[in-house]
C-alpha cells in the first residue's frame, strides 16, 4: 500500500501544471509584494452576470458586461490596499474587455492594454496561444516593483489551474530558468 500511495504522490508531482511555491498568506504575503518581482493576475471586479452578451463589441462599453457599483467600489478597495501597504507597482496591463480596463483604473489608476490577456471565453481556440504568451510576459518580468495583470477568470485558470472569485489575485513568482515560467505564492480577496 505504501508503494502505490509513494508512486501516486511521484506522479502528481511529475505531471506537467504550475510550479508550487511555499503558500504566503497575511503579513507574509503582503511582505514579498513590498519587495517586489511578482506579478498579480487579478480577476476582474465584480461585473454581475456570465460571459459577453449578445452584439459584443470591443471598444464599446454599452455592449459589454460591466461592472457593478458594488465591482466600482472592490476596484478601489484593492488599490487601497496596495496603497496602505506600500506596495511598489511597476507596470499595470489590462485586457481590453471594458469590466477588466474600469478595474486597473479604479484600483491602480492606470490600465495598458495587453491583447494576450483578452477574455477566450467564447472562442476557446485562442485561449492556447494568449495563454503562452502571456505565461512568456510573466517569465520575463524582473522588477522593479510589481507587475498586475487584470483579466478573467477563464484565463487566471489556464495559466494557473485556479478558479478566482471576481476581484481576486493570484500572486505569482517569475521563473526565468523554469518551463513553467512561474509559480503561485499565494491568494489575495478584497472586498466584494
């Protein structure tokens, strides 16, 4: 029994996903964020309702899911928590989808656009390629600061297996030298 329960344990950890790293939580967590050289892959705040309506359209806000008063108000709750915290960012890229742009302005006050982190939700095809290219600008960020990356659910959990709730963060460490290109360190919800 010991030897099925030993080879079970050697093939979970052999089989290919993201590199784990010690979980933070707390004070800790908040530490290895004030030093700088992670990247936080935020879900966007809370935006009522599932995937893009009906008459889509890029650019056009009125034909877009949107946030809520109550996502306005957990988009300016993270950026005051970063902000309390002292919390040095770098760079703030967003995807292009209206709900994920409102949250990195409301919360960092700036948003880039980074087409590799567009929501695939309804064309999964592309979701492969953003997902690596997006794993590549995560490899290579070295700092100063921190980078935040505001998203979507759908692509938090092919780049990291993990499901967040709407305005979660999940705090990853650059691997330059690793395949995988990173790995998660921990879990930050505010608000909502």
């Amino acid at each position: 029994m010991r030897l099925v329960v030993s080879f079970l344990l050697i093939l979970l950890f052999a089989l290919p996903g993201t590199a784990r790293a010690e979980m933070l939580e707390g004070d800790a967590l908040w530490q290895a964020l004030r030093q700088g050289g992670h990247v936080v892959l935020f879900r966007h705040a809370i935006a009522p309702g599932g995937g893009d309506p009906a008459g889509f359209r890029l650019g056009d806000c009125s034909t877009q899911r949107n946030l809520s008063e109550e996502g306005r108000q957990q988009a300016r709750a993270i950026g005051d928590a970063f902000r309390q915290r002292q919390v040095p960012i770098a760079r703030v890229l967003a995807s292009r989808w209206c709900r994920s742009t409102e949250t990195a302005q409301l919360a960092f006050g700036t948003a880039e656009p980074f087409p590799a982190i567009d929501s695939f939700f309804q064309d999964r095809a592309r979701g492969p390629g953003q997902t690596e290219a997006a794993r590549v600008r995560i490899q290579t960020f070295e700092g100063p600061g921190n980078m935040m990356m505001v998203t979507h659910q759908v692509n938090i959990t092919a780049l990291t297996e993990i499901f967040p709730a709407s305005g979660e963060g999940v705090v990853v460490r650059p691997l330059p030298d690793d395949p995988k290109g990173f790995a998660v360190i921990g879990r930050i919800r505010i608000g909502g």
